[in-house]
C-alpha cells in the first residue's frame, strides 16, 4: 500500500529486454534502505526491488517489468532517461497524508488541456469509459503515483469523462507532473472506496 505522496523523482538509468524488462532507477536515497524485495511505487506502478546499490544520496535500485504491466501502463515510463515518481511502501504508524493507493494502474490517461492558473497549472486529463463511473469532483485520484483531488468531471457524448485537477508549485517541483503537456499519458489508478462502492451497487442491480 501507498499513500501517493511522492519522496522522490527517479531517473531510469538503463533497460535490459530480457524475459521481462530490467530496469535500474537512480534515486537520492540511501541504498541501505532499500531492502530487497521491498515494493517501491514508480509514478503509480507497485514494483519490487530485486538489486540495489549505490552510496547515500546517490543510490540505484533494479526491478523487472512484465510484459503485463508494459501494456496497461504509459509506454514512456520505461525507457531510458524517463522520470519517474517514487514512494516506498506504507509502513504500519505512517502518516497518510494522501489517501490510501495499491500501485495497480486502472488505465492510461491523456492530457486534453493544460493552462497556467495564478501560480498552479489547471490541467483536464482524459479518461476512458471504463473509469468514468469511478471519478468524482472532490473525489481523489491517483496521477502517475500522486494523490489527487478531482476539481470537475464532464462526461463525454463517447462514454469517456475528462476531470479537471489544479496542481500547486510544491507539486509540480517535487514530482513529475510539472512536466506535463498537451497530449502527455498518465497512469491512473481510480480511489479503493470508489472501486467497492461501484461493485455493491451493481450487485444491488
């Protein structure tokens, strides 16, 4: 489990096509405390560390990437030289300042618009049908491993929804997403409560 408050930005140092891909992420902690087997979430995917290394404040981890996860997830992630947001896994006594996120991607999003609001960035992203019963204004969201708060939802005429999120400077310079644009892809994962809600009622259906 997560909290979607990012620690960290990665940077994909190299990527090996073996069964799976390999990767190795540079990260500014201290690879005494990256423990193997840990689960880290890399801008919103749960993976596990298989190597680590490193001094502190320059540290690298290795994980793998199935073939599975390449495909649900944002392509551009895993390639040389991406960006990545980083959270290790909630702890027992951690403070959860986000809400409570898996680290399982619900579906890929796409930027539909992105403009300077006073000192934040309104950015609309655009979902697919699948999500749309499960995003709520004032609802929270997961963007690339970043806890949200949904500001608008329109539902569109094909099924799908686009919502609308303001991102502060804090957020936009210790994460990723100060680097989005028009068209950018985003891996999604909706809210836990929302997931269960929407399967009782369609059992009550």
């Amino acid at each position: 489990m997560f909290t979607g408050i990012v620690t960290a930005i990665g940077t994909v140092e190299s990527v090996e096509q073996r069964g799976d891909l390999r990767l190795r992420i540079a990260c500014p902690w201290d690879p005494a405390k990256i423990a193997i087997g840990a689960s880290i979430s890399c801008s919103g995917v749960c993976l596990t560390v298989i190597e680590r290394g490193g001094e502190p404040g320059a540290a690298w981890f290795a994980v793998d990437v199935s073939g599975e996860t390449v495909a649900c997830t944002a392509a551009h992630k895993w390639k040389q030289g991406a960006k990545l947001n980083l959270e290790p896994a909630l702890k027992v006594g951690d403070e959860l300042g986000g809400h409570i996120v898996t680290g399982h991607v619900d579906a890929v999003g796409r930027v539909a618009h992105w403009e300077p609001e006073g000192d934040s960035m309104r950015v609309t992203i655009d979902a697919p049908p699948a999500l749309a019963p499960f995003i709520a204004a004032k609802g929270s969201i997961t963007v690339d491993g970043v806890s949200l708060t949904v500001n608008s939802v329109e539902d569109r005429p094909d099924g799908a929804v686009h919502f609308g999120l303001n991102i502060i400077p804090h957020t936009a310079e210790v994460t990723t997403l100060g680097e989005l644009s028009q068209g950018s892809e985003v891996n999604l994962e909706i809210d836990t409560v929302a997931r269960y809600l929407q399967r009782l009622e369609s059992l009550r259906g």
